[in-house]
C-alpha cells in the first residue's frame, strides 16, 4: 500500500511539473471536529482488522477473501465419475478426470460423463491448474449445455407399458397395447388421427407383456417405417445430386446419424425416425453428397446446399432436439 501511495503521489507530482498549478486559495479557519463514535465490539462473524506491522510492504501478497458458507454449499457440482483432481471454478466445483500420456499440450474434453484432462508428462500441476482457469469459461459453458442436454433426454426416457409415448416424424404417438389383431403380420399399426389428438400405435402385444417385449415390438415397427421411409428419400435425392447409392444399411450407432463409403453404401440411424422430415431430409442428402465429395470441404457444402438450402439451420436442429431414451 505503501507503493501504491508513493506511486500516486508521485504521478501527481509529475502532473505538477509540466502543468502550472493554480493559485493557492485562502485558508478558511479550522472547525472543532467531533469526537469520533466507539468502534463495535468484535464478533466471530467479523474479526476486526488488523493493524499494519513491519512486516507489510509492498510486496505483500493479499489473503484471498473468504468464501461465505452459503456460497459454498451453493455451488454447482460437476463430477466425472472417473474424477481424480477437483477445481472450484467461479460458482462451480469441477471434479474432472486428469490423465498424463504422449502428447505436447494440454487438452481438453467435455463429454456426457464430464471434463477430461490430458497433458504431457512434463507439465507441471499448477501449469495445468493455470491452463484450466484459463479456459474456465469455456468449461463450464460446455458442462451446462451438457448437462442440459441430458437433462432434455432424461425427460423424454420411454416407459415402456400401454400408454406410452414417442415422436414419430416429428408428431406424438401413443401407444395402445392390442394383442386380438395380428396387423396382417407387420406387428403394428398406426391410426390416421384427426390432428387435434396424438396418433395411435396399435401393438400386437398382451396386455401383461414385458416393457422390453413392448420396447422390442414398438422397435421392430419403427425400424421398418425407417428404412421405407429412407429408401423413398435416397432415390428421390441421388438424382438431383447426380449419384447413386448402392445399399442402404440401418444403424443404431450413440454418436453417428450415418455414413457413406465410395462403394455407394449408405448407413442411417433408424431413430430418425423421430424427426422432421426436413430433417431426415437434412441427413440423407448430407451422406449422398459424399459420394461426390469425401470430405467435409467447402465444396461439400456447396454440394449439400444444392439440394438443401437451409442445411445450417436443420443441423443445428438435429444437434439440440433430444432424442427419447430407450434404455
């Protein structure tokens, strides 16, 4: 503190040097001052302060303020649940899994279980404690938008009994256990609906069934509307994109909508059945499209725009609207 006043006093002095000062004003007589009131008793919740010593001078380092307990036990708690090393970022405790391997800087990964660290053997600890302050923001943006994604599936987990629900093409559908018909074989059938009520998905399946004998029928039903579905929009855009596909595989893969290989085999995610058809649309002509281009260039995306205009927007669709939870 010391070093600070003789650094303001001394920047005022140096004002004085070059600009001329005013004239001095006349003194005005002194008033008696107040006696000043007595300082409060000390209490445990706020220590008085203590006086200077010898010992402070400018290079002093401050004690940091002490944390509230309310505050403490208000922070947000995000845990990996393979969590070796914890950080109390802002107004969030981060347990985060830390690994050292071969590599040449400090990495990281926010993933649905939570941060991960890796960095080079060489790098000290309190270098990686410096790295991940650095990039705080950045962290625990990621973890909120993850932990509200999850948040999102959790609310749409199936359970499967009569009654349930699921977005078929982007609408409701209920399902309604029906064990007397054996829907000409195809295990199912969906009403037509008036558009003011969700539809109905009849099930050939017993009343006291299993939930994963109806998870299992209602799968098999939605599975094969999928791969109707997306051999009907696969010929319909392999012409415009001038391509042709050569076998349609479905997939149930966690993190891929779909692939293609230059053989002009494609592979799809049965579950997007659940969405819009702009954006099933969206995924089919993304993987026709690689068939002209491997890759992810610019072109790419030109090629896709030609068919899809608005794919930026039906991308960002695909990304935050949750898929329901079959486990």
């Amino acid at each position: 503190m010391g070093g600070l006043l003789q650094f303001t006093m001394d920047l005022f002095e140096g004002l004085g040097s070059e600009f001329a000062s005013p004239a001095p004003a006349p003194a005005r007589p002194r008033r008696a001052k107040k006696p000043k009131p007595a300082a409060p008793p000390a209490t445990l919740l706020a220590p008085p302060a203590m006086a200077p010593s010898a010992l402070d001078d400018e290079h002093a380092v401050p004690s940091p303020p002490a944390v509230p307990l309310a505050e403490t036990l208000a922070l947000a708690n995000f845990a990996h649940p393979q969590a070796s090393r914890e950080v109390v970022l802002g107004s969030a405790r981060v347990a985060y899994e830390f690994k050292r391997g071969k590599r040449k800087t400090i990495g990281f990964l926010v993933g649905a279980e939570g941060l991960s660290v890796r960095a080079p053997r060489w790098v000290a600890l309190r270098d990686v404690d410096a790295a991940i302050r650095e990039k705080s923001d950045w962290i625990l943006r990621k973890l909120a938008e993850t932990q509200q994604r999850h948040a999102r599936v959790e609310a749409t987990r199936i359970e499967w009994r009569d009654g349930a629900g699921f977005p078929f093409l982007g609408e409701p559908v209920v399902i309604q256990l029906d064990p007397k018909h054996g829907f000409a074989s195809v295990g199912g059938t969906l009403d037509a609906g008036d558009g003011t009520e969700p539809r109905i998905l009849r099930l050939a399946v017993a009343q006291n069934a299993a939930p994963s004998q109806i998870r299992d029928a209602a799968q098999a039903w939605l599975m094969r509307q999928a791969r109707r579905l997306f051999i009907e929009r696969l010929d319909h855009f392999a012409p415009l994109l001038g391509v042709r596909w050569q076998k349609l595989s479905l997939s149930n893969a966690a993190t891929r909508w779909g692939s293609a290989s230059a053989d002009g085999s494609i592979r799809l995610n049965w579950r997007l059945i659940h969405f819009r058809m702009p954006v099933i649309d969206y995924v089919v002509a993304h993987e026709l499209a690689h068939l002209r281009v491997m890759d992810h260039s610019h072109r790419f995306w030109e090629t896709v725009g030609s068919v899809m205009p608005d794919y930026d927007l039906l991308r960002q669709q695909l990304k935050d609207e949750a898929v329901p939870r079959w486990s």
